[in-house]
C-alpha cells in the first residue's frame, strides 16, 4: 500500500513579515494557556481555542491541519525560509453554520462543533474582500 504524499503549499512572504513558525509558536501558546485566538496571516488563519485545540487553515484550497488536539501537539510538517513557506497539509475542511466539518487525507470525517466559527467565517470573508 502505497503512502498518499501531503500536500505542502508555498507562499511568498514580504520582507517586513512576521515568520509563520512565529505565529505557529504564539497561537499553540494560547491554546495551551486555554485562550481562543484568530489570526490572518497572509493567505492563512491559526485559530486556537479555549480547549486547547489549535489548527492552520488555508481558506483559498479549504486546506487544514490541527497543530494542538486537547493540548497534546500533533507532528505538523511546517518548512520555512527567508521569503516562503510551506506546509504539510493532511485535511480539507468546510465550515457549515457553528460546525468545522474536516475530512483527513484518510477519509475520516470529523464534525467539530463549539470553535468560533462564525468569527472564523468574518475573517474569511474579509481576507476575500481584500483580494
């Protein structure tokens, strides 16, 4: 059986940018601390939530990966140079109403209800506004 390869999207960053490790670094923090965080980056969204989960979002391909689960950290694949990125995405996600419906590489399916959503929605829609 052969092993499915992740796939890793590369964006470029600006010069002046915060590094996404940073950002990986800050919002596993408030995860871990019981804090739930939104945070655009670029064409990206890290959300933490206040029961320690913590995941990377790419809302143009309806990519995800989780990065905290209950406060335990996950293996995430996250490569980063002085002007890209890239991550090692395992998930596809949709958002229907409060519900963060992810399908893994797998093809397990999991209805995660009680993330902020709907502020997860805004910024989403925000972020396409902007385009």
């Amino acid at each position: 059986m052969s092993k499915k390869k992740r796939k890793v999207s590369r964006r470029r960053l600006a010069p002046s940018a915060r590094s996404l490790t940073q950002e990986v670094r800050y919002i596993i923090e408030r995860a871990i601390a019981g804090e739930a965080r939104i945070v655009a980056f670029g064409p990206l969204i890290l959300f933490s939530t206040d029961t320690g989960d913590a995941w990377i979002m790419e809302p143009a391909s309806a990519l995800a990966v989780r990065l905290l689960r209950d406060g335990s950290r996950l293996p995430v694949e996250i490569v980063e140079t002085e002007s890209s990125f890239g991550v090692g995405w395992n998930s596809h996600y949709e958002i229907d109403g409060e519900s963060f419906i992810v399908t893994e590489e797998s093809g397990r399916s999991l209805v995660i209800c009680g993330y902020p959503m709907r502020e997860i929605s805004r910024v989403i829609e925000q972020m396409r506004s902007r385009q």
